[in-house]
C-alpha cells in the first residue's frame, strides 16, 4: 500500500523553512504518521517557503502491512471506508502550526448513488402523486371520491419516510460514513438539491456571516483544527535533537536504510510533478462553510455529501419548495387544459370528471396546502436549525417569517375545522375523565394505561380501572345508531378534506395531533443541536410516547397506511434514534463498531424504504380497481373477486364500525355413542333367599335328587364300555317341568315398592311400581 498526495498552492511568507508532519488515520485510530524536511526529501518549492515560488509537490510514500495490521479486512472491502490523510505544515522559526490539509481515503465502493437510486425513489414517489391525484378528481360525487383517495396511495407516507431517513442526519452525531453517504440519495426529498448557480446566489445574500459549524461538532475549512485527527504533539516534532529527526544523515542502521529508502522514493517522483498529465485530482476543494474532508459530523456532515454548506440548508430548501409549488399550479392547470381539448374533440365523455372541470381552481388550492401539510416538519426543523446555527439577519428575518407562516396557517387550517363542526353540531364539548386502567399487552404481560373514560367502551370487559382525573374535550357527535357524521357533510370535505378526508370518520380530528407531534420533533432536531444527548434522548422518549399513543388511536381509514405509518415508520424512528445515540463523540465510541451500528441502520431504513415501494405499488393496483369501479369489464378477469371484496372493504370503512364479529364454527357432527360399559368381574351378595330356611331345605333337596345317579363309590376297576359322554350333573334327567337355569318360585310373596322422580324443566313425573315376586296360586 502506499500513499500519494499532490499539493499545490502559493504563501505569502517571504522566507521561511518549514517541517512537514504526514500522518494517515484508519476508522479513528492514527495507522501511519512521518514527519520530514522537505528539504530533504527533494521538495524544492518548499525549502525554503517562498512568496515568489508556487508551491508544488509530489510524493509518494509506502506504507508496510504491519502499519495497517489493526484493520480487520472486511474494514478494507465495506463500502465507504473510514480514512483521512492529515498533512501539517510548520514554522521553523515559531514551532507552530502553519497550514494545515486534510483528503479522505476512498476504497472506490460507496453506498451514494444519487444519480441512480434518487430518480428511482422519485419515480415512486411520483406513481404516488399521480394515483393519489386521480382518486381524488375521478367520481361522481365529492363523497364518494373521499371514500376512494382515503383507501388510494398517500403522497404524504411517501415523503415522511423519505423525510425520516434523511434528517436523522440532523442530530449532532459524530456519524460513520457509510450513513451520511447512503442517506445522500434521499436528500432531494428535502429540498437538498445541490446547484452551484443557486449556492452562489445565496452565499451572496448571506454575505460573510455564515455561522459557526463547529457548533454541531463539524470541523470547519478556514480555521484552526489543532485537534484534528486526535492533534499533534510539537515536542515530538522540534525538542528532539536532529539525530531523531527523519532522513537525517545521523542515523544509523535499519532505521537510516528506511529513512534513506523513504527519500529516495519522494525523490523519484519529483519529476513527475513538472508533468502536466503525471497526476490526476481525485476530488476538489471544498467550498467554504463545508467541514473538512473526512469529518461527518452533525447535520454539516450529512450536508458535506451534498456540497451545501449548512448555513444554506434553510434557504436551500425554500427554493426549492416555492419551484415545487409553482410546478404543482401548472401541471393543475395542464391537466384542466388538456381535459377540456379531449371533451371537445370527443375523445373523452365520462362524466366523472365533470365536478374537477368544473372546480379545478379549489383543487389547486387543496393541493398546495396538502404540500404546506407534508412540508410542515421539514420546515419547522430547517428554521429553528437556522436561528440555533445563526447567520444574516436577512436569513434569519426570512426564517422568522416561514416559521410564523407555517403555524399559523396548519394550527388556523385544523383550528377553523373544529371550530366548523362545533357550530354545525358535529363537534361536542363535554366533560371527561382521564383513567388509569389495567389491560394486559399481548393478552398476559401487566400493563397499566391512560386513556380516556370516552373510549372505554371500545372494548368492553378487558379494561379495569382503578382511578381517574377530571378532565374535558372534543367529541364527534354520533347518530343514534353509532355512525359519526364529520365526512358525510360535503362541505366540510371540500373545505377540509386536504387535511381530514384519509382519516377515520371518528378521527378527522387527528392532524391537530400529528402537527403538535412534528412540532417536538422539529424543537429536538433543529433547536436542540448544541446539545446533542438532550437531543438524541429527549427525542427518543418522544418517538415512544408518539408511537404509544398514536397505535391507540389508528387514526387512518385505511389499513395500509395504519401498518406503514405506525408500525414501520413508528419502529424505524424508535430504533434509529436509540441507535444513533452511540454516535456521541463523548462515549469515545470505536468506528469500526460505529460502522457495524452503521449499516445496521441502513438495513433498517432499507427495509423500510422497500415496504414503501411495495405499498406503491400495491396502492396503485388498488387505485385502479377504485377508477374503474363503475366498469362491467375488468382486467385481468381472475382480479375480479379481489376487486369485489376490495370495493365491499371501502364502502364498510367509510362507516367507521368496528368488524363484525366472526361467525361461530360449524357445529361437529354427532357421533355415534359407541357401548362403554363393560364388566369386569361378578361378585354374588347375598340375597333374601340365602336365608330363608324353606328355600335353602328344597334348593337341597334338588341337589340330592340330583346326584343319585351319579356314586363314586360304585365305580369299580373292572373295565367296562366307555359311556357315549362323560357323566355329569348336566346331563341328568329333571326332576321337574322348569326350564334349565330356572329356580322355583317360594310360596310366600315378596312385595317390592319402587319410587321414581323424573324432571325435565318444567313438567314432571312421580311413578309408582309394585311388583309381586309370585303370581297369585289357582285352584286345581
């Protein structure tokens, strides 16, 4: 490995020797450092430094595998590596510091490409806009084409995750690379587009009071960086005696054959410097009000890849959003033209666009308030960065002005909304209760939750409260039969419905929430930069409560948006910031664990940005099932059934009523009874006949008739005919007419008397059985 630099430049010193201190950082951490006299190593321009003489120089020096051993290799094959090369001038007769240049070190793969991912992302973004636009001007009333666009692709998701992504370049981090280069190509989505025309006219209206960078821990172009690159020892440049010092012919043994190998390699690259094609600008000067090469940090950092100083971000941005404004009035306004050229000539004769023809004024007013609605955080953080950055009192006048602009016109819009329904009787004001209750999260963790006593009965009996706190508010008038009634009054929905027409019927109310949100979100990223925990933390207990609150509330109409904007983006925030607090230059954390942390970030955001695309997408799909809603036709035909159950989920949202429950399961179909009884053994009781001497006198008597065919001791040795069959009490002859197994009846009678109770709701019976154990005798 070796290390080139070229320098070029001219003094005003008119006779002065100098020292020179090279040194090469990797990831944070000094790999390789050389101080020499150019004298020595054969820099004529610089020994010694002259007004008269340009300076120029060339040189070439390797760098031993032992120097770069602490890098582990992936370090060297990740995209964005990590590197500086710091070069230092200093006065022989001050010992001081006089010129100071630092380069970055590339390995020549880079997660910024904004020239190829940015018009990708910008192409969804515009799939959104068109969708999200011909949901709204297509429909046969102003009702029915709310309906739609609330369930269509929102243009407002799309930059707040852009959005997102990019200013977490604001906080005051000490940021690895390879974010603020991945973060370079969402910066377009914030009005960051870089244009040396514009820069420079906004550097003119600034003038030389720019602000201080330093503030936000960049390190700036034009002043004194002594710390830069963790600093610099002086007493280990000139209080040391010339034998230590480099290429010195004192030196003796393994160090001077370096020493010497060393020179004579800046030596043979000297003329290469008279050369006008021996050398090639990998890079170009920054431009004032940008931090030093390699240095990321804070939002200057971030703007650094950008090539935008950060005094004008502010103004950067402005522009910017006034050309976007003016490019939405005129593509309004073709597409009115255009309209009208294909009804004349007969190209078009839907009706269904006769509302759009008819108002396409109001629509270009909706629209460019939806932008002042999308564009509020970005400006709330842009403006409050510029008074804490500082600068021009024009810029900060013009700051003061935007900031004023923008509140009042977003809380004035969502205030007159409120204030339309209370005096149409669609908005009550009521008395409330503030209660802590117990709900379990995931149905068996101890949670306990504030909520409102209005909102209890959203899901009666899994909610337990144990206090409470008088309280008042807004509340949506219902009819009886439970439905709300705010998006059903046309007016309000041509009035308000840029703001309130994608949220539930119950919570058209939310922007004044979503704007209050943004708002502390703006305070921590813009007006907190020069404390950078208070920033990072007190925006992370904000991003947790938000997202607490706002999962409770799922305010959107659509399912989509709930899912992308809560849940996606809420996460992404939560993790992000947490993330991003190790960044802190006071936790002294190691970059190459910064970079790991790094690209742990970007896989986050990455995922999130690819959920975006397919929501797009499928949001489109969606978009052109809601525009041909009223064709018989539709293709693809086998969409159909998705088509059906998807316009059946509009018209059932629109009524914002929770889901049906789902029917019960088919009952199981009956079984068979199979036999379960079974005997196992017998055991005789003794019973009443056991007893009776009567019975047991002839039971014996029987057996003894039995037996006297049948005596042992009759039998005799003699041999005789075998019988046909064994003998056997079986097979003697009855001595009576009963059948076999029958036991004679006794001649007294046994009277048993039994008495059952069957109940079967409400009838019952009571019967009574007698039963004689011996039938009556008959005379002969």
């Amino acid at each position: 490995m070796t290390v080139l630099f070229h320098l070029t430049g001219n003094t005003a010193l008119v006779n002065e020797s100098v020292m020179m201190y090279l040194g090469i950082y990797a990831y944070g951490e000094p790999r390789f450092n050389l101080t020499f006299n150019p004298c020595n190593a054969n820099i004529d321009s610089l020994c010694p430094m002259n007004a008269s003489t340009e300076i120029e120089a060339l040189a070439v020096i390797p760098v031993s595998e032992s120097d770069i051993s602490l890098v582990p290799d992936i370090a060297l094959s990740i995209p964005d590596f990590e590197g500086m090369a710091i070069l230092r001038i200093f006065s022989n007769s001050t010992e001081s510091q006089i010129a100071c240049y630092s380069a970055v070190l590339t390995n020549g793969a880079t997660f910024s490409h904004p020239y190829a991912v940015a018009p990708v992302l910008g192409g969804f973004a515009a799939i959104a806009a068109i969708f999200s636009f011909l949901t709204t001007m297509h429909g046969d009333s102003v009702s029915e084409s709310r309906k739609h666009y609330a369930h269509g692709v929102s243009i407002f998701m799309v930059f707040a995750i852009y959005q997102h992504i990019f200013f977490t370049g604001m906080l005051s981090m000490n940021w690895p690379s390879v974010l603020v280069a991945f973060w370079s190509n969402y910066a377009w989505s914030s009005g960051m587009i870089y244009s040396t025309r514009m820069q420079n006219a906004i550097n003119g209206f600034l003038g030389s009071n720019q602000g201080n960078i330093s503030m936000v821990g960049a390190a700036e172009t034009g002043v004194d960086s002594n710390n830069l690159g963790g600093g610099y020892s002086i007493a280990q440049i000139y209080k040391r005696t010339m034998s230590n010092l480099p290429f010195s012919s004192s030196r003796s043994g393994v160090e001077s054959l370096t020493a010497r190998a060393m020179e004579t390699s800046l030596m043979k690259r000297d003329g290469i410097a008279n050369k006008s094609t021996g050398y090639t600008w990998y890079g170009n000067p920054v431009r004032p009000g940008l931090p030093l090469p390699g240095n990321y940090s804070g939002f200057s950092g971030t703007l650094a890849q950008e090539d935008i100083p950060a005094s004008d971000a502010f103004m950067t941005g402005l522009i910017w959003f006034l050309v976007l404004i003016a490019g939405i009035v005129l593509a309004i306004t073709l597409i009115k033209v255009t309209l009208e050229f294909l009804f004349k000539t007969q190209v078009i004769k839907t009706p269904r666009v006769a509302y759009f023809r008819q108002h396409w004024a109001k629509f270009i007013g909706a629209a460019i308030f939806r932008t002042l609605y999308i564009a509020f955080f970005m400006f709330m953080a842009l403006t409050l960065f510029q008074f804490d950055f500082g600068g021009s009192a024009g810029v900060l006048g013009i700051a003061a002005v935007v900031f004023a602009l923008f509140v009042v016109v977003m809380f004035g819009a969502i205030g007159f909304a409120m204030y339309y329904q209370w005096r149409a009787g669609r908005l009550v004001l009521g008395h409330d209760k503030v209660c802590f209750a117990y709900e379990p999260v995931f149905g068996f963790v101890p949670c306990v939750t504030v909520l409102l006593e209005s909102s209890l009965g959203e899901k009666p009996g899994r909610r337990k409260t144990f206090g409470y706190i008088p309280w008042f508010g807004f509340r949506s008038a219902q009819r009886k039969d439970g439905e709300y009634l705010a998006h059903e009054n046309e007016r309000f929905t041509v009035r308000f419905g840029w703001l309130v027409s994608r949220y539930r019927d119950s919570r058209w109310w939310f922007p004044s929430v979503w704007l209050v949100y943004d708002l502390v979100r703006a305070c921590f990223y813009g007006g907190a930069a020069n404390h950078p925990l208070v920033q990072v933390f007190g925006l992370l207990a904000v991003e947790c409560i938000a997202f607490i609150l706002i999962v409770k509330i799922k305010p959107f109409e659509a399912t989509r948006l709930n899912l992308i904007l809560i849940y996606f983006l809420g996460f992404s925030k939560i993790l992000t910031v947490a993330l991003s607090s190790a960044f802190e230059v006071r936790f002294d954390q190691d970059r190459i664990i910064c970079t790991v942390i790094g690209v742990v970030i970007i896989v986050i955001q990455g995922i999130l940005t690819i959920v975006l695309m397919i929501a797009i997408l499928v949001g489109a799909v969606s978009s052109y099932m809601s525009l041909t809603r009223n064709h018989e036709g539709f293709h693809p035909r086998r969409w159909n059934g998705i088509r059906r159950k998807y316009l059946k989920h509009i018209d059932f949202a629109a009524t914002d009523r929770p889901a049906p429950p789902p029917p019960p399961p088919p009952p199981a179909p009956l079984i068979p009874a199979e036999p379960y009884f079974k005997v196992g053994s017998v055991v005789r009781q003794l019973k009443i006949e056991d007893e009776d001497e009567q019975y047991l006198a002839h039971r014996d008597e029987s057996l003894s008739s039995s037996n006297r065919g049948y005596n042992h001791e009759d039998q005799t040795d003699t041999p005789t005919k075998a019988p046909s069959r064994p003998h056997s009490i079986l097979s003697q002859t009855s001595t009576s007419n009963l059948p076999f197994g029958a036991r004679p009846h006794l001649r007294h009678t046994i009277r048993l008397r039994f008495s059952v109770m069957i109940y079967d709701r409400d009838v019952h019976f009571h019967l009574r059985v007698y039963i004689a154990d011996r039938a009556p005798e008959t005379n002969n």
